[in-house]
C-alpha cells in the first residue's frame, strides 16, 4: 500500500471537524494499489419564518429552540441566524447641489469605460455578511413571451416599483430571456438610479412568440397544408421552463430567501409534454430556496368571442358552434394555469387579471418578513437525487412556522439519467456566461459555395489531457458530448449541431492522449453576415462543461471588386485518411462540399497555429474569378516574415486550371517543409496575383515554430 501524504490527512480531519455530519466511507484498494478516501457532505439550508397569534415576526430564538428532521431522522443544526427586514418606507432624499469649483480650477471630464464581462448573480463567500437584514427579490423579464405592448407595461410597472415602492431592506436583481441565454443584466443593489438604467435599456422588440394552437381558435390563413407546429410549440415551451430552470440555479448561489417576479403574457404547458421539464423547473426552485410570483403582464383581458384584429377568422363549423370561441377562451385560461401552477408548487402567488402590474411585486416584496437562516448537514450523505421531507417545530406550539416542506438531494454527475445529461447540457447552453472546466479552442473558416451561399467549417480542439478514461470493454474509452447553435446579429438561432463522439483508444495508443488533443469538425451553410457560435464540450465521464463564445463574420465576397475574393486561409500540420478517423461520431456532419476533404483525406486546421520543424505545413486556400467563362491564370506563393526581415518564401506557384464551373472557386494548395527555419514566431502571409487583371490579395496571420 503506498503511503498517504500527511497534507491530505490533515485536509480530511479538517473537513469532518468544520462539516459536522460528514461521511467518510471505508477506504478501498485499488488494483493498482492505491488507496481512496471519499467523503460527502450535504449543507441544506432552509429559511423559516416565526410569528405570533397577532402575526408578528418573533425575534430572539436560537438554534437551541428548533428541532429539525429529515425523514424522520432528528439533525444537528449547525448555524441559526435572524434576519430582520426594515419594513419603513425610506424619507425621499434632499438633491445635493454640488458647489461650484473655482474659476481657475480644472473641470474633471470622466470618461466611462464599458465592462468587458456580463454581469452575474455575485456568489457568497464564507463570512460575507453583504445580504444580511436585506430582502432579496428578483424580476425577470421573459421578452420571448410577451409582445410588445406586454412589455411596455412590464418595464413600466418595475419603474414605478423602483421609484414609489421599494424599501430601504429590499435588494433588486434585473435579469432576462431573450429566447437565447438567460442575462443578469444587474446584481443584486439597492441603487434605484443603477436599476432604472438597466430596465430603460431593455430591448423592446417583437420578439413574442406567437403559438399555434392547432384547434378550433386557430386562424384560417388560406394557406396550403403544411408541418404540424406542436412539435415547435413543445420545444418553445421547455425552452422558457429551462430558462427559468436556469436562473434560480443562479440565485440559488446565496442561502438568503429569495423571490422571482416572473413578468410573462402567459406560459402553455402543450398537454403532458413539457410536464418532465415543468417539474425540474419548479424542484430547481425548491431546492434553490427560490418562490415564483408570476405577473401576467396582458392584464386585464376583454376578449372578442373569436379573437381580436391581430389574427384571422378561424375556419369551419367551429366559429358558428360555439367551439372556436370555447377554444379560445381554454387557451388563455390554460396560459395563466401554469403562471398559477409555477407559483402555487414554489410557495409563491401569482398576479393576473390585474393592469396595475406593480401589485405584483408588491406581493413578492410582502411575501418575505424576518425570518430564521437554519442550516445543517443533512445526516444522509447519498446523493441520489431524492426527495427529503423536512419537519422544523418549536416547544411553544402557539407560534406559527413558515418554511419550505422538503428539498431534493444533490446526484452525482455519474447517477445521471439520459434526460438529466441532456437537461445539463441544455442549462450550459442557455447561461449567459460560460463554463470553463474544460478547455476548449476553435476555429472557423469560411468558403463560398455559390453566389449567396457559403460553407463554413467548425474545428474544435480539447486537449487530452483534461479528458478522463475509462475501460469499458477491455479498450480505454472517453465519451465527449458537443452541442451548439449559431445566432445571426438579431439573436435569432440559424443553424444549430448537436453529436457525440466515442473515442476508444487501446494499447500504446491510449497513453498518447495525454499529450494530444482530440479534434472535432462540423460544419455549417450560412448567408454573409455576422454571427455568433456558442460551443459546449463535455467529458461524459466525469461532467466537466468547457463553453467556447465567439463572433465571427462571413463576408460578401461578391462586393470585392478591388482585389481578388479569396476564403479564409487554412493553416495545418495534418491531413489525414478519412477511414483512419481516430473516434466515431453520431452523425455524419460534413457534407460533401467540404473544401477540406480530397480524395479522401481530411485536412485538419491548426487552432493554436503551433507547428513542428519535423513535419510539414499544409497551407489551402481558395480564389474567386468572378464573370468569366475560362479561367484567368493565378500566380501565388508563401512568405515567412520574423519581424521585418523575410526569413523564407516559396516560389512562386503558377495556377492555370482547377476553377469549378459552379462557385467559380479555384483551389490553392501548398506543402512547405518547415525543417529549414528556426524555432520562434513568424509571420505568415499569403499572396495572390492576377496577371492578367492586374489584382492581388493578401492574408497574414502569426505562427509558431517549435521544434
């Protein structure tokens, strides 16, 4: 048995001592002989609220005064804190007029500088009293289901929340989904004029999304029969309960107890579809000591029998039965069902029919009174994943406790089902930060295939070292899972990927991956514009996310008139077999028009652009000759520049036949042997000249030679 460093025993003595109820399971020998210690602990938090017969909040009670039991089994409160909430209405402040500075004094001229990172929900660290005595209340704007008018009312009804109503205990935080990624736009402040800001700068757009409904209210557009939309109505919905999925797991970084003000033109459950995602949603608020108060921001609705003049006469039987105005009344009631079902389940309340939309957040600010911070170390260390019922009581049995009936245990990234995997994948996608517990590069080029449309391949690089192996089948075996989507400059998702790679290695094979990366390649048809790709990896054996975000722009080439159109310029140190692939992916995702595959072999991109003296580098571009009918001779070459000085160039490369008919694209391809140059940076260009035009192009991009 090898020996134990005396650092890692001191660091399990302490971690039981500070924990309380930790458990530290039976050391257990490895074939290899090592020794493993494991040890789970489970902190819950749970915030209980004590008033009298006359409903006012009890003070002074410590831990000493509650019992506390999970399932039955009596547990060691570990901390009891008060929390006691300022409930007067702060006096309006006098405006300060500064003073005037001297005449010959110097006028100060600040300049703001912007913030690089988006704002997020500030996590607590041990010891940080910043929430103490403060109320804790979130409004969330979902802009993907409301039409315009809905939220003009909803940011009009938190501005008058933040001028008239808000108190000096309350904290606001401002966060939103735009049918992409949930935003933090604001942190948790008090600071009305910080939080005015941000909601004046909310983006009104038409970006409601507009269900069919597929029943007898549905509109006659005379249109020809075409796809069913309930499948798009099911993905909609899960995707709004995912985003909200999403933020209290944000908020749920701070033990205080929160509320979420939820302003929404209703939410449609689509029959028992979205219950699975309906119910993570509301288990994620439980667990993350979060209540929903939804606020429906249509207000007050009269409603026409068949609809206003936004839509068109439903057709059939239904608009003279009766069933088409019965339908449309079902719909809007089932919209505000689950606003109600989302409050009712996370111990919230829900406001509707009501145009004073400010009343509910009002509710949610009165829904939170002084109240007791427990916590303890829940003396069952399995994390399945299970429901634990909690009971908290008082030996003065007159007083009235108000908390939270029971939480869902934490579950090891092992223990995931199929839909849990995906569900995490899902929330990563939506966060509007990234993850960074794997390392991931990318790279993104670009090549035209007809007069509009353009190719665009996707090369991304995970070191394999970060990837952990484990033996299934007597062969070393990794698992990663990638999903993606591109988003145009309006937000609006154009093309999205979704694989997974199985990568078996065995032998000498496996004990390269720790000084390899592994390579993934896709690929994507889009129009010039600007885009942004949002990435995520995942190590399906151990869970670690690594997110790659990034813009990236596809030009017109059909606009440049002064020199040649060329595509991007492809750097590479490999190419290889195409039936020697290294693992096997779900789905074949590169087509046939992929520019890097020749005759069977694969060029693949250099990402980091780091090159080896003792293996060559491939170089592949492609021109555009357009309106010809035959092909006008090319003469291009590579040059190596350290510094100012040419280090190296190839001769010059004459190109007289190749162009296709259709793209009018003429591919350039080099192989130069590096073994010549030293090891260090250079600067690598790229140059292409028409002889017969008169015109040229230029790419330059720095490398590294190693050696």
């Amino acid at each position: 048995m090898k020996a134990i460093s005396m650092a890692l025993i001191f660091a399990l003595l302490a971690g039981a001592q500070q924990s309380g109820q930790t458990s530290v399971q039976t050391p257990q020998t490895a074939a290899n002989g090592t020794v493993k210690f494991q040890a789970n602990t489970q902190l819950v938090i749970e915030t209980v609220t004590v008033k009298d017969k006359n409903g006012k909040p009890v003070e002074g009670l410590t831990a000493k005064d509650f019992t506390v039991t999970e399932d039955g089994v009596a547990q060691t409160i570990s901390f009891c804190e008060f929390q006691k909430l300022d409930e007067m209405v702060a006096p309006a402040e006098p405006a300060v007029v500064p003073a005037a500075a001297p005449a010959s004094a110097p006028v100060a001229n600040p300049i703001a500088v912007p913030g690089v990172t988006a704002h997020q929900i500030t996590p607590e660290r041990p010891g940080d009293i910043r929430y103490r005595d403060r109320r804790l209340m979130a409004m969330y704007f979902d802009m993907s289901a409301m039409p315009v008018p809905d939220q003009i009312r909803a940011e009009a009804a938190a501005m008058k929340f933040i001028g008239t109503q808000m108190l000096p205990a309350d904290l606001m935080a401002i966060m939103a989904f735009n049918g992409a990624a949930v935003q933090v736009l604001q942190d948790f402040t008090d600071k009305r004029d910080d939080l005015e800001t941000v909601i004046n700068k909310l983006f009104i757009a038409d970006t409601g999304l507009d269900e069919n409904a597929n029943d007898e209210s549905t509109a006659d557009t005379g249109a020809a029969f075409g796809e069913d939309d309930s499948e798009f109505n099911l993905f909609t919905t899960d995707r709004q309960l995912g985003a909200l999925q999403t933020a209290v797991k944000m908020l749920g970084q701070l033990n205080e107890k929160k509320v979420l003000v939820y302003f929404a033109s209703g939410l449609k459950l689509n029959g028992i579809d979205n219950q699975a995602q309906f119910q993570a949603t509301t288990n994620a608020a439980i667990r993350a000591n979060v209540s929903f108060y939804p606020v429906d921001a249509r207000g007050l609705v009269a409603q026409s029998p068949l609809g206003d003049a936004t839509r068109g006469s439903p057709g059939g039987v239904g608009m003279y039965s009766g069933m088409s105005a019965m339908a449309n009344t079902n719909n809007f009631q089932k919209s505000q069902d689950t606003l109600y079902a989302l409050a009712a389940d996370t111990g919230g309340k829900a406001l509707l029919d009501n145009n004073d939309l400010s009343q509910g957040v009002v509710q949610a600010q009165k829904a939170i009174t002084s109240y007791y911070i427990i916590g303890y170390y829940s003396a069952n260390t399995a994390m399945d994943g299970r429901f634990r019922r909690i009971k908290i009581t008082l030996a003065d049995a007159s007083l009235k406790l108000d908390y939270r009936q029971g939480y869902y245990a934490g579950k090891e990234f092992k223990k995931f089902t199929t839909v849990d995997k995906e569900r995490q994948l899902i929330d990563a996608l939506m966060l509007g930060d990234p993850i960074t517990e794997l390392t991931i590069a990318m790279e993104v080029n670009y090549f035209q295939l007809n007069s509009a449309e353009y190719f665009v391949p996707v090369v991304a690089k995970i070191p394999g070292s970060e990837l952990a192996l484990a033996r299934k089948g007597g062969a070393e075996h990794t698992l990663i899972d990638f999903i993606g989507e591109v988003k145009d400059e309006y937000n609006v998702t154009v093309a999205n990927v979704r694989d997974k790679v199985d990568i078996k290695l065995s032998g000498a094979t496996a004990a390269q991956l720790a000084k390899q990366p592994i390579q993934y390649d896709t690929g994507f048809t889009l129009l010039p514009g600007t885009y942004s790709l949002k990435f995520l990896a995942r190590d399906d054996e151990t869970g670690r996310i690594g997110t790659y975000l990034n813009k990236f722009v596809v030009p017109n080439l059909n606009k440049e008139l002064k020199r040649i159109p060329i595509s991007s310029v492809v750097l590479s140190g490999q190419r290889v077999d195409m039936r020697d692939s290294l693992f096997t992916a779900g789905k074949d995702k590169m087509p046939a028009v992929n520019p890097l595959i020749q005759n069977g072999q694969k060029l693949i991109p250099s990402v980091t652009r780091v090159f080896s003296r003792s293996r060559d580098m491939y170089v592949y571009l492609q021109a555009y000759e357009r309106g010809v009918t035959a092909m006008q001779p090319l003469v291009a070459f590579v040059t190596f520049y350290r510094g100012q000085t040419k280090a190296f160039e190839t001769p010059p490369l004459p190109v007289t036949e190749g162009m296709d008919p259709k793209s009018k694209a003429v591919p350039l391809g080099f192989s130069l042997a590096l073994n010549k140059l030293q090891p260090g940076r250079y600067n690598c260009q790229v140059t292409v000249v028409d002889t017969t035009g008169q015109k040229a192009a230029f790419w330059q991009a720095p490398v590294m030679l190693v050696q």
